[in-house]
C-alpha cells in the first residue's frame, strides 16, 4: 500500500484502488509549500473533526476531483455538502462498506468546531479494512481506554496512524501505550511540529516505541513510502 505524507494529520493512500486522502491541511503549512494541492488525487476525503488545520484545502481539492466524497462525522460532512461536496455523513459505532472497503468509525477524544466557532460534531478516528489490509486512522486524541475495542470489533490492523505531537494531543509516551490498546506493532506518527507547540523529539519518540517492541515510522513531508 503506497501511503504519502503531506505533512501535520494529512495523508493519501492507495487502498482498494481508489484514493483516499485524510485531514487535509496543507496550503497554509509553511513545511508543506513543495506540495501542490492541485496535483493531488482524491476519490474520497475523510475528515477527523472541523478544526482548520484538518479541513482548510478540502473544497480546493473537492473541486479538483468533482467526483470524491467527503466523509466524517454527520455535521461536517454535511458543512461542506452545503458547499458543493458530495458527502456520506457517519457517526460514532457505525460501519459502510464503500468500493474500497470498509470503514468504522471510533472515538476520539479531542474537540471540534468550524473555523467559525461554529459545532463540528464529535471528533472521531476511522478504521478502514478490506480484504487485503486494515488500518487505523486515529485523528487528533488522547489516549482512551476506548482504543481497546478495536482489537475486539475490527480486523487485525497492520499499521495505525496516531498523533505524537503532544499539547494538543496525545504525545509518543500516550501513543506509545495506544499502539499496545489497538494491538498494532508498525505506527506512522502525525501532529508533530508544525506549530511551536508540538515540536518532536524524533529520536526519543522513536526509542519509547522501541522499547515496546513497536516501529514509529516519521516520514518526512511530501514523502511516498509504502506499507
């Protein structure tokens, strides 16, 4: 599976062919300006929660690729079928079996509003599989006990995504522990140094996985790399 790295939570995958992109912010991230938004492939876009760092080039992106499909949680997928976006609205529990496969979506402890101040929903992560492979993607949260349902309700995961940035989110010791929870041994780190905030220990984040018998995985921006 060939999985790129456009810096902050945002990511494209190839899965069950179609293209799936996740979180998209990447116009107003001085590290990502080497990335052209508009060469980007999108069949579909999943979205975390509302905040501005995780939804500011959906439209751009939607426009580009008339056909992708917006889908997040049931407020924020409809804000921007408001706008245009074709959209499927989900929430928390509950599970569609789309082209490319399945998707669940789990909790998140986190926050979540528009750029406004306006209500985006709860926040959530998604767990994706098909018959080929299963991930997770845990969008920005702390760690939860909540994480431990997942070996018990989806398909084993061979990697998760998880944010390791800390302030805002859970940081590497918690997503560390999180990696045990969710039974997944091979982790691509995200939230990390885009803000002043959440800047990474790289090489301390990496031994605290170690020392668990996981691999965290900090590909660098724009970077391809497969799993």
């Amino acid at each position: 599976m060939k999985i790129t790295f456009y810096g902050h939570s945002s990511f494209g995958l190839e899965f069950g062919g179609k293209n799936l992109l996740f979180d998209p912010f990447i116009t107003p991230n001085e590290k990502a300006k080497h990335i052209d938004i508009n060469s980007i492939k999108a069949d579909y876009i999943l979205l975390s929660h509302g905040h501005q760092d995780h939804i500011v080039d959906v439209e751009a992106i939607a426009k580009n690729n008339p056909d992708s499909v917006v889908v997040s949680g049931f407020e924020t997928a409809a804000f921007f079928g408001n706008r245009g976006c074709k959209f499927h609205p989900m929430n928390h529990g509950g599970k569609w079996t789309f082209d490319f496969g399945t998707v669940k979506v789990v909790n998140a402890v986190h926050s979540s509003s528009f750029p406004d101040g306006a209500y985006a929903g709860h926040p959530a992560g998604f767990v994706i599989w098909n018959d080929d492979a299963c991930f997770y993607f845990a969008g920005d949260t702390a760690l939860t006990m909540d994480m431990k349902l997942i070996p018990m309700t989806c398909p084993k995961l061979d990697f998760a995504i998880l944010p390791v940035g800390d302030n805002f989110t859970m940081g590497y010791e918690d997503a560390a522990i999180a990696a045990e929870f969710v039974d997944c041994d091979q982790i691509v780190g995200c939230h990390y140094d885009t803000f002043g905030y959440i800047v990474l220990d790289k090489a301390a984040a990496k031994d605290t996985f170690s020392k668990r018998g996981k691999t965290l995985l900090l590909p660098e921006i724009g970077e391809t790399f497969e799993i």
